[in-house]
C-alpha cells in the first residue's frame, strides 16, 4: 500500500537510499541542484524543481524499492531516527538497544500443514525458535512466538533474493490476513525473548 511521502520522510529516504534510483537521474539531479540562478524568480522555480524531482524520487524509492528499504522509527515517540540501524532516537533520547532483534516483513504465505509464515529480512540481532515478535509497531496489538525459520530464496523481478521467513503461531486468521494485506512494511518489527 503506497501513500505519498511527507517532507521528512523524502529528506529519510534521499539521505538513505538515494542511491538506488541515483543511476538514471544523476544528471538530471545535478542539474538541478547546482544550476546557477540569477534572480529571485529562476531561485524559487529552481527549488521548486528540485523538491518536486525529489519528491518524485523518494516515491520511486517507496514503489520500487520497497523490499530494501527500512524505516526507523523510535518505538517511543514514532519520530524517525537516522540512519536505517540506528537504536537512539534523535529527539526524544529513548534507547532500544536492549531489544533482541527486528525483522522486516515483506511478504507472507500459509503453507498446509505447518503455519503462517512472515517472510523479510533480519534487521539486527538474533533471532531463535521460541521468541516472540510483537506487531504493535504494525498496528497489531499482539505479539506472535517463532516457531522455526527457513532460509527463503525466489525470483523477484529480474533477480534471486534470499529471505528468511519465520512460522509465527498465536495470531488469529483475521490477524494473518491483516499482516498480508499491507505488505510490504517499511518498518521493522521488534523480537524478543
């Protein structure tokens, strides 16, 4: 689900990930942001340009890219922390370097016969058999325990990604298809013991 960026996440996703969509519009962006202007009217078209070409690349960023890219967010206060693996948030000063570790989820599946799994990346720390992922930060008030976890490999678009899916037990029916339906999330999801 892709809803438009706001001005700080644009700003997240340039410092970032600027470089996933940097290839083919360098120079275009170049030209943008060093052109010389002369009088007040070309210097506010000029930034003008340059916030719409911006605008318009974080949302390629967020369509095209949304796989690769994770969106910090303090589990305290919602801001966004910078960098993407950050674990102290910038403006209200809470650490969550004590959390085990957090996981991405892109995708999902059920498979018969075993479980619903949640499949994405491993952002940081370790993740074991027996600890739980809370889905708050998701929007789901309730926590899932792993189950198992298997190493993921498929095509997506012109290459092979490798992801981890992880079998969660403990969610409703309704619960796991809330999870699919707004897949990819951008935010990581935290694991505990």
């Amino acid at each position: 689900m892709f809803t438009p960026p706001d001005k700080t996440l644009i700003r997240y996703l340039l410092d970032n990930y600027i470089q996933l969509v940097l290839v083919e519009n360098k120079q275009e962006y170049k030209r943008l942001r060093d052109s010389p202007s002369d009088d007040m009217n070309s210097n506010r078209q000029k930034r003008y340009d340059l916030e719409l070409f911006e605008k318009n690349m974080a949302e390629k960023i967020l369509q095209e890219y949304a796989y690769d890219v994770i969106v910090n967010k303090c589990p305290n206060c919602q801001q966004l922390a910078r960098p993407p693996f950050a674990r102290q948030c910038p403006h209200c000063f809470h650490s969550w370097h004590g959390n085990s570790a957090s996981f991405k989820i892109n995708h999902t599946m059920k498979l018969t016969g075993r479980g619903f799994y949640i499949i994405g990346k491993h952002v940081s720390g370790a993740i074991k058999a027996g600890m739980k992922i809370a889905f708050d930060q998701i929007g789901i008030a309730k926590t899932g325990a792993i189950m198992s976890f298997e190493f993921v490999r498929g095509p997506r678009g012109l290459k092979n990604i490798e992801e981890i899916g992880l079998e969660i037990e403990g969610l409703t029916e309704q619960e796991e298809k809330e999870i699919s339906l707004n897949c990819p999330y951008l935010i990581p999801v935290p694991v505990v013991k």
